[in-house]
C-alpha cells in the first residue's frame, strides 16, 4: 500500500486562529502519486482542529462568533477544569464542536 505521512507545525500568535491548509494538502495528494486512497488530516493537538469547508467572505467570523457563544473564554471561572492553573477550558469544547480530524476520498488529478 503507498502511503505518505507529513507532519506541519503552526505557531499562531492570537488565542484562535485559522489556517487554510488546503494547497499544502493537495501538493502532498499529488506528490503521493496514489491515484485512488483517502487523505487523513489530524490535528495532533488536543485543542486543535481541522475541518472542511468553502472559503467565503465572513465565514470565519462566524464560525469565530458561533464558538464564542456556545463556549464563550470568559469568565474562566465557569469551567471546572480551569481549576487546574489552566484557562483553556473553551478550547477543549470547541474542539469537540469542530472536530479533530477529516477523511476524504482522493483521486488523481
């Protein structure tokens, strides 16, 4: 079975932050040379995420916006586990809601 493993590591300087990873991942589909397989992105981190989906004006922001409220940062004092020293309570459920991981179907350009 072919197979190609790549790892990339992103160091973002604001508490959230997006980045679209799309070109890197078809440059690796096609340097694989698989013509028919899937492609699994994950997020090694706990509180990362990678999902799929188009790229429009304003979209982010609303998923920004939509995370804040359904898991808001502030007050820290709300979740439990910010009790260990932490504040990153949120993260963890916002990475629940966005999901770790996507498997998609390749095939050859």
């Amino acid at each position: 079975m072919k197979h190609l493993r790549q790892e990339f590591w992103f160091n973002t300087s604001r508490r959230r932050d997006y980045i679209n990873i799309t070109r890197e991942v078809e440059q690796l589909v096609q340097d694989s040379n698989v013509e028919q397989g899937t492609c699994l992105v994950n997020a090694m981190h706990i509180t990362a995420s990678v999902y799929i989906n188009d790229v429009e004006a304003g979209r982010i922001q609303d998923y920004d916006d939509w995370l804040e409220q359904l898991a808001p940062h502030d007050p820290i004092s709300h979740y439990r586990h910010n009790n260990t020293g932490e504040d990153n309570a949120d993260a963890y459920l916002k990475r629940q809601i966005m999901g770790r991981e996507v498997v998609v179907a390749t095939s050859a350009f």
